[in-house]
C-alpha cells in the first residue's frame, strides 16, 4: 500500500488476510483467495506524536512532522479496536482503489514475487 499510494506508512490488519501466496504461477483468483473483501484503501495526514507505536517500529519519527498513512477503509472505521491501529481520531480523506485490486496490479508490474 504505502508503495502504490506513495505514503510514508501503511497498516493491514492481520485478519484481513484470508489466505497465502501458493509457489509458482500467479493467477487473479490467488489474490481473491488473499483478499475476499472489498476494502478501499484510504490515505490520512498524520502528525508524527499521532502514529500509532505498532506504526513506528523503531523508526525515528518527527512528533510535528506531516505523515501520510494508507489503511482500508475498514481499519480506518475501526482504528481503536484490538488488532488494527490501536487509536482513534485520526482521519482519512482520500480514496483509493480497492485493495485486492492494487495488489492484482502490483503483482503484474513486479513480474516475480519474493
């Protein structure tokens, strides 16, 4: 996500996760497998002192420095709950493509998977 939206961070919860990459030969179906739901990735400003620990990972962050964030919308609508940001009040204003959709695209441009 933070490399197709150009964002300086980008969260999936692990739960959105359904599924995982076979050996071999890629096909769209795989990624549906991945990711059966249509989440949207969204994008938010958000100040250093308000990314969430889980985020950060021993980076240095700048507490009045601008970040932008990608996330689905569902995260986004349930950033306080276990297991997704761990905080609330953030917002996000921009839309994305959906999720499933900008990994199948991803895929394609890279060619080969590691």
């Amino acid at each position: 996500m933070a490399e197709e939206m150009k964002t300086d961070f980008a969260f999936l919860n692990s739960g959105a996760i359904r599924n995982t990459l076979p050996r071999g030969r890629l096909v769209a179906r795989h990624i549906w497998n991945i990711m059966p739901f249509d989440n949207i990735v969204v994008v938010g400003r958000v100040k250093g002192r308000q990314l969430p620990a889980a985020l950060i990972s021993g980076r240095t962050v700048d507490p009045d420095r601008e970040y932008t964030l990608a996330t689905t919308d569902f995260t986004a609508a349930n950033q306080a709950e276990t297991g997704h940001l761990g905080t609330s009040g953030l917002t996000f204003t921009e839309d994305g493509p959906l999720l499933r959709d900008m990994l199948i695209t991803w895929i394609e441009r890279k060619r080969v998977v590691e």
